[in-house]
C-alpha cells in the first residue's frame, strides 16, 4: 500500500520527493549585514505527507530569524504553515526559545529546498521532520540532524532493487542572494566496497537549482543494480547535499559525513622527485596522468607551481599529503586555469583527525591549467607529497605562460633621455628583454616609421620577479618620436603590448607649480606638491610584499620641506626611523599629467619590497 503511494507522489513530483533532509549551516556575507545561512536540501509538504521544523536559540543574545523558501529552479516558493501563507517567515527567538513551523499534509505538493538566515555569531540549530499519512495511520517519519555545509559530502550507499532497496540524494545549490554565483558542476563517485571508484557522473547546477534523484535513475546511473558502497560527492563552490535509503516499504535519512573518500585517489605508484625551480607560474613542473609527486617547500613562504593540459570537461583530482614522512607544513592546493577564470582552493579536506587537502573538478575548456601547493600557514618549510590525476597528454607539451603585462611606468619620456622603468603584470619571471617597436599607424614625426630602427630604444633589463620587470631605457636624442608598442620576452614566450610615447622634447619649459593627484597600480592614492619649481610634498602607499607567501601589508610614506628640483622628470628618494626606505620616479608628459613608478622597502618587521606604478595629474 505504501509502495504504490510513494510511487503515485513521486510521479507527481519526479525527482523532487526523497523524503528526508540535512541541514547545512555555511556562512556568508550580505552586502548590507552579516550574516549566518543554513539550508535544508529538502523540503516537501502537501498530498499526505506533512512537515515540522524546529529552531532553538542556543545563544546569549535574543536573534531575528528569517526563513525563505525555493523551489527547484531558485525561484520563491509560496508555502502554507501555522505562521500562514508566504514564500518567506520571520520571527524573533529569545534566549533558550524554541520556534516550530508546522506544515500540515493537506493541500497540493510543494517541493523545494529552505534557506535560514540569523545573525552572523547566533546559534541557531534547526531540523526538520517529514511524516507520511495514508488512512489515518502514520507510515513512515524521517528527521535528520544538522550539518556543515562544505564542498565535498559522502554517504553510504546500497541498490538492490530485487529486495526493493535503493538509495536517493538530494543537491542543493543556493545563491544566498549573491547574483555573482557562478553555475556548478557537481561530480558524484560512485566507490564500491573494495575502495574502487567504479562510476563517475558530472551534475550541472545552476545557481539556486535543487535537484534529487535515486542512483539508479536516468540522471544519474542508469542500471545500477546489487552495488554496495558509498557516494562522494564534490564541487569547487559551496552546496548542500543529503542521502535517502529506501528499503521495501521503510525509508530513512543517511548519515552524510563531510570530506571525501580518499582511497580511490590516493596513488600507491613511485613518486617522482619535484623538479626545481618550480617557484614560479613560468617554471611550473609538468604533470602528465597520473603521477606522484614528492616535493618540498624549500623556503618560508614558498609555492611550488604544476601545469598540465587538459580538454574540456576532463575531471581531475588532487590530494596533498604530509603526514607520516616527518613534514613540518600543513599543506594547502589551489588550482586554476591559466587566466584565472576557473579557480579552487582547498586547505582543509572536511575529514576529522587531518588537515590535509583535496580537490576534484571538471574542467571548463581546453587548456593549461596549473595546481599550486604551499604551506597554508605562510611559514614552514617541509616534505609533501602530490597525488596528481591528470589527462595523459598524447601531444605537445603544455607551454609555460606567456608574460602578461599590466602597467609601465613612465608612460611618456623625452628624447635623450635615460631612466628606470618599471613595469607591472604576471608571469614576468625570466624575462630577459624589453623590445620598443613603432606600430606604422600610430608613429609621427620623421619619414621611415613603419619598421623599427636599428639605433632605436635600447633597454637592459637589470631586476625582476613574478609580478614586476625594472629595465634601464635610453632614448637617442635622434630618435623619431611618437608611439611604441613594448614587449617583454622570456625564454621562448613574448609578452602582449603595452604601448609607450617618445615625445619630442625642446621648447618652453612647463610649470608644474601645484598640487598634484592620482593612483598607483595597486589602487593607492599619490599626492604630491610642486612649488617654485621644486618638489616640497610627498606622500604614497604601496603594499610590501616577503615572499610570494610571506607576511605583507600595506605601508605608507610621507614627507615635508622637501626642496628637490623637478624639469621634465621628478625624482625623490628618502626613507624614515625603523628600516622603511622609499623611492619615486616619474616624468612630465605636459603642465597638467604625470607617470612614473614608485618603491618602498622594509628591514624589520615584515621585511620585504613593495613596487607599483602610477599616473598623476595637477589639481590646482
């Protein structure tokens, strides 16, 4: 009696009805106040089966609690309750109070998921309990304790249909009214007994969506039948997920644990030494299928860089692993593609007793991706081992990145002059070579200007790290002016263009009396004050950066009385009591604009260097 109701429901409402939830509590930001958000991944009422929801206050602090209601596409869901009709209830909870919701069992089927939001540092523990009715008599009731919410949750699995068993799981992927949320494809394995990953399935998830299915389903495994295992379940955002079992005529909620099932991605090969340098983008190391990797971050603050090739819609995985080889780090990955766009992050698995991490994603499109292990605490040095699954690469090599420049600075100089440059970007280590050629449509001036000249802008570049490139330029005072486009090369990679202005040079001298304004490339205000001539104020900020992972912080500069000469250059170097030192240069493209770069320097406390460029432009 009860099979064929529960056959009849889930036809009416296809993939919507396993009964049963978890709540999972993850926190997020709101533009206008903070705040704490929990979800239950499932909830149905209506057509005999009847809901209750239960919220205490645990805290010291009486709390506002709101509850919101979506259906499987994200959209408002319109509910009926003790508390009356709405898509959304709020209500306040005094100290040690307990709110019940009470949905009854009449009524059409509404199925969804629940978004609760309290204060940000509240306590507010909730669960939900499902009933179904049929004649009078209560056939089944499922409640299921809360849980954090996370990006990789696994339960236990059993399917054999002959005895009428089988196992369900619900997605959720609320937005938490972030417009921003990206879609998600989630990946479900599917390990049998023996720690075997047998099936692997790829489910899209737009923001807001909710979805539930039983393994054996189309959706999901189609034909799954006399398995007996776990499920995993992972993505590179934030979702919720719950587990269902269905044994004959009894249903119950599974206990969902966060954290994955390492064993199927754990490699029991021979590692292969890491391969130094591997401390930039530029050296990254190249991983090829499946590969173990035994490295070592060498100094405070490091990273260690890996790329490979992979195609669109290629699933790979990463676990990093310490513990048992006496390593002093807590390791941590990230891996992302090669412009940014698709990015994860992972320091901590979710698995009590390690703090070591785990990543599985899809990949997005064809490309080079890289995975960054470091220490996540900044500091240590130490033993890791990479467990790498990969695509096998049957073609060429995955290049390194190409440099991408960003910024320079001066922007404009005269002819006959010699100066520092400075220019800002990513992936710069290596870089051995500045070119300047003038592009046919945009030079002025003297006749020949559509190929470089042979004794045109010479540059040398004397320092440079990963994200800045100094160059010494010298300008002939023959030379053609008007504009140039400038590449920077590394070993068999050409950067993209920025350009550069040769200006003429000759006539009037300019006044620059004036306060002057503008931004570095980091997005810091530089102010600075000319008068009779002279430089006589200056203040800047830059963030000083030790080591790619090393302590960093943003410094500020100031100086007063100065009396320094400015023509069509400024110049100023200076420094104050505790090690920080200071140093700006820019010419003057006209009376009203300037360009140039600045760099500041730290000896105690978090020693290191900051350096940006920046533009200015006279106020008054």
């Amino acid at each position: 009696m009860f099979g064929e109701s529960f056959r009849r429901l889930c036809t009416r409402a296809p993939r919507k009805l396993l009964i049963g939830t978890v709540l999972l509590a993850v926190t997020f930001l709101c533009p206008a106040l903070a705040q704490r958000n929990m979800v239950f991944t499932q909830f149905a009422a209506g057509e005999g089966l009847s809901c209750d929801q239960f919220f205490t206050n645990q805290g010291s602090l009486a709390v506002t609690v709101t509850v919101s209601f979506f259906d499987g596409a994200g959209a408002a869901l319109t509910v009926t309750s003790n508390l009356g009709t709405a898509a959304s209830y709020s209500f306040d909870l005094g100290l040690g109070e307990t709110k019940v919701i009470r949905f009854p069992a009449t009524g059409s089927l509404k199925t969804g998921y629940v978004v609760v939001s309290t204060p940000e540092n509240s306590s507010v523990p909730a669960t939900q309990i499902f009933r179904y009715e049929l004649g009078g008599s209560v056939l089944f009731e499922v409640g299921a304790p809360q849980q954090e919410a996370g990006r990789s949750f696994n339960f236990p699995a059993e399917v054999k249909l002959s005895s009428g068993t089988s196992t369900g799981m619900a997605l959720a992927y609320p937005t938490f009214g972030n417009s921003a949320t990206a879609p998600l494809k989630a990946i479900v394995n599917l390990i049998r007994t023996d720690g075997v990953l047998e099936k692997v399935k790829v489910i899209d998830l737009e923001p807001g969506e909710y979805l539930s299915l039983y393994l054996h389903e189309p959706g999901l495994f189609p034909g799954l039948d006399n398995f007996t295992g776990s499920v995993l379940i992972t993505g590179i955002a934030d979702f919720s997920a719950m587990g269902l079992r269905q044994d004959k005529n009894g249903v119950g909620s599974l206990a969902v644990s966060t954290g994955p099932v390492l064993g199927p991605f754990l490699l029991a090969s021979a590692p292969v030494n890491e391969v130094e340098p591997n401390d930039t983008r530029s050296q990254s190391q190249v991983l090829m299928g499946d590969t173990l990797v035994s490295g070592v971050i060498s100094q405070e603050g490091g990273i260690d860089y890996f790329r490979f090739a992979g195609k669109r819609g290629d699933i790979v995985s990463f676990v990093g692993t310490s513990e048992g080889i006496q390593s002093s780090i807590t390791a941590a990955m990230e891996l992302h593609s090669e412009d940014r766009t698709m990015s994860a992050y992972c320091d901590w698995m979710g698995l009590m007793g390690t703090t070591e991490p785990y990543l599985q994603a899809v990949l997005p499109a064809d490309g080079t991706y890289y995975v960054d292990v470091l220490d996540r605490r900044g500091g240590a040095s130490g033993l890791y081992r990479l467990h790498a699954r990969v695509p096998t690469n049957t073609g060429p090599l995955p290049p390194p990145p190409a440099p991408l420049l960003k910024s320079l600075g001066p922007l404009k100089a005269m002819r006959g002059s010699t100066f520092r440059m400075v220019i800002m970007g990513t992936d710069l280590a290596g870089v051995s070579a500045l070119t300047f050629a003038p592009p046919p449509l945009k030079s002025v001036g003297l006749p020949g200007l559509d190929s470089p000249l042979a004794d045109g802008i010479t540059a040398e570049v004397v320092a440079g790290d990963d994200k800045s490139v100094e160059a010494t330029v010298s300008i002939p005072a023959a030379m053609n002016f008007g504009f140039f486009e400038v590449t920077a090369t590394a070993p068999g990679r050409t950067s993209n263009i920025l350009e550069f202005e040769v200006l003429p040079g000759g006539g009037d001298a300019f006044n620059l009396d004036g306060d002057w304004a503008g931004k570095t490339s980091e997005g810091y205000f530089i102010k600075f004050k000319v008068a009779g001539g002279k430089l006589t104020e200056i203040s800047f900020s830059a963030i000083v950066y030790s080591g790619p992972l090393g302590c960093f912080g943003t410094k500020s500069y100031s100086a007063a009385g100065l009396q320094t000469p400015v023509a069509t250059t400024i110049e100023h170097a200076g420094g104050v009591p505790g090690g920080l030192g200071a140093a700006l240069f820019g010419t003057f493209d006209s009376p009203d604009t300037a360009s140039g770069w600045l760099k500041m320097s730290t000896a105690s406390g978090c020693a290191g260097v900051g350096i940006a460029t920046w533009t200015a432009t006279r106020t008054q």
